[in-house]
C-alpha cells in the first residue's frame, strides 16, 4: 500500500497516499476515489473471485467501492485503507454466500466435462489443459473448504497478507486465523492428493 | 510488515496453490465509468465530525468533539441543570403567591404544616388557622393526635359524624 506523505502542493511529482485520497474524497473529489479504486481493485476483485466465483464478480466489485465511498466518514484514518476495504470486501462476500453452493455444482460439472473429455491430446494444448485443470482444482478445493476457513486460505496464502492483518480484517484472535489455516492447508491438501496431485 | 511463515510441509501446497491460483475474468469495459457513476449519483460521504479525531492524527485539525458525543452531552448537560435547579432552589414563600382571601389561608396552613413537620412549631387549626398548641404544649407535633382529641368528646357537645373542624392535620380521626 501506497504511504508516503505529500503536500499538496506538491503532489504532482510523487504519489499521494490512500490517506491523502480519502482526505480528498471527504472533500467530494470522486476523482481521489476513482484513484483509490484503480489502485486496489485488482485485489479486491482477486480475493471476491476465490470467495464468490466469477457469476458476480462486477457486481460484487462495485458494491465492495460503492459501500467504501459510503462508509468512509466513518472510517477510521488511523488504520490501514487496506485492511478496511478487505473487510468491506469479506462482508460483501459473505453477503452472498448463498450463492456459493451454486458455485460447487458448477465447478462440480466442469470437473466432469473436463474429465469425461479425457484431458487428452499432448503438447502445448495438453500443458494448458493441464493448466486449465490444476486451477480448477484449486478453485474447487478451496469450494470443499467452509467460508470461514476458504477466507483465512485465501488472504493469507493466495493474497500473501500478514496473519495479524487477517485477523483485524475479519475481527478475530490471530490463534484463530492459525488454526483455520493450518486445518485448511492440510484439507487442502488432503484433496489434493485425493485429485492426483503430488505436492 | 513480515509475512506469513509457514512450516516447510506446508510449502509445495501454498506454492501450488499461488501457482494455479484461478485468475479472476477481467472487469467489464465500463465498470470504473459504472462504479463513478453511481458514485455521483450517491450523496457526497460529508466529513462528519466524527472522523475529526483520526483527521487529527494526520496533524490536520486540533481535538474536535464528535457529532455523536455532542449528541449526548448536552442532554446530560441540560439534565444536570435541570436537577440542580429543581433540588437547589429556595423554597417559595406562599404569602408571595397567594395575597389574601381563602387561598391566602391555605397557603399559610401548607406552610405551617410544613414548618411544623420539620421544626415541630405550633400546630394550626386547618380551618380557621387559629393555633391549638404551642411548642412547649405539644410535643407530638402538627402529625399526632393529642390527648385531648384521642379522648371522647363531652356528653354536652357531641361531635358530629364528619364534624372537622376538631381534627388536627394528620390525625385520624376516630369514627363511632
């Protein structure tokens, strides 16, 4: 995340930070927030596609920054603009878990097609295949995982943040955000090798 | 800010898992333009004063109360005052409020009622506000019926039922 201090005045050279931006954005400048959403888009959209799949995702996407813009009187400057709209992102996600199970049994036919397809051929067009299954097993894996667990995988291992920011982000005791990870990797993993794959 | 450690066991699965990570399809052409759009047509997130402490981390502003405690604090304000004044105020003189006539009378007696349950001073007849008793008469004070009032009436003044003008303020008065 983007931190440095800059003057107003000078701003032109170096990049404002998120605070800066909200400051901005509190004064009515949509333009500071257009900003904002141009930085941290691109993990807020990966993060609510490992939680919620790809049906919603634009939808999803623009309610998370709609409900930032709405909420950021409330928020609070002393902490990370990061971590807050991981937590919007998590609610927004957890809004629509319903539609989750939906997602397994999608999931679920496209691993049969795939396999009923034979996965054949070689070559490059057999490695993408290859590709192409591999990701469906993770995505699938991570479905097989329950919301709470699948969220503490998917920002700590596939979005690589800190234990302790997880654990602010979704409002429990780091040893939570510990027990769930060390159970989903080895749930994980356990499919994994159910599917196959050696690790 | 250090990452995650994890144990060496659980580095092939996290590897893979980042490797074949699913990527997320790529936003609609027009989400940004969507998302400002709606953006403008929601009310501008005013700065409400609430924010002002954490504005005041950044060095911006001095120490502000918020909305929300000005909110409560000036009912608890208003109430304290309120009590105060109720409890504190001197008590009103009732010859300033009633000059003369009947109500005049029943201002004196409340009053004397009053003085007397406090100071045991004389006691009044409630009707004529003639006084019974002196203090050094009665000690019982204006509440308690005295001996002469607990005592049968004589025979050649029989006190009529509902007759009141004998009882005393605060005494009971002894029926048949």
């Amino acid at each position: 995340m983007v931190d440095s201090v800059v003057n107003p005045t000078d701003g032109r050279d170096r990049v404002p930070s998120d605070r800066h931006l909200i400051q901005d954005c509190l004064r009515g400048d949509s333009r500071s927030f257009a900003e904002l959403y141009r930085r941290h888009q691109q993990r807020v959209r990966s993060t609510l596609y490992q939680l919620c799949g790809a049906d919603r995702l634009d939808d999803l996407v623009q309610e998370t920054f709609l409900r930032a813009w709405r909420g950021l009187p409330k928020f609070r400057q002393s902490a990370q603009f990061s971590t807050w709209l991981y937590r919007i992102a998590w609610n927004v996600a957890s809004d629509c878990r319903q539609d989750l199970a939906r997602d397994r049994d999608r999931l679920a036919a496209m691993q049969r097609s795939f396999q009923e397809g034979g996965g054949g051929g070689g070559g490059p067009h057999r490695e993408a295949l290859m590709r192409l299954h591999y990701q469906e097993l993770v995505q699938q894996g991570l479905g097989q995982l329950s919301f709470d667990t699948r969220t503490v995988v998917v920002l700590c291992d596939l979005e690589d943040l800190p234990q302790k920011e997880v654990a602010r982000i979704l409002g429990i005791p780091v040893g939570t955000v510990k027990s769930r990870l060390s159970y989903g990797r080895s749930s994980l993993r356990q499919y994994m090798e159910r599917q196959g794959v050696q690790l | 800010m250090t990452r995650n450690l994890f144990p060496e066991q659980d580095r092939p699965l996290v590897d893979f898992l980042r490797q074949h990570r699913p990527s997320p399809p790529p936003p609609a052409r027009d989400l940004e333009a969507d998302l400002l759009a709606a953006i403008a047509a929601e009310p501008r997130p005013l700065s409400l004063p609430s924010a002002a402490p954490e504005l005041s981390e950044l060095g911006n502003q001095g120490t502000v109360p918020n909305l929300r405690q000005w909110f409560t604090l000036i009912p608890a304000l208003a109430a304290g005052f309120a009590l105060a004044w109720g409890t504190m105020r001197p008590p009103q003189n009732s010859s300033a409020i009633a000059q003369d006539g009947p109500e005049r009378e029943l201002a004196v007696f409340f009053e004397a009622s009053w003085n007397g349950s406090l100071s045991q001073t004389a006691s009044y007849d409630w009707m004529s506000s003639e006084p019974l008793a002196t203090p050094g008469e009665s000690l019982e004070g204006p509440g308690a019926a005295t001996p002469a009032q607990l005592s049968p009436p004589p025979s050649s003044s029989p006190e009529q039922p509902g007759d009141r003008s004998s009882i005393q303020p605060g005494a009971i008065p002894i029926r048949g």
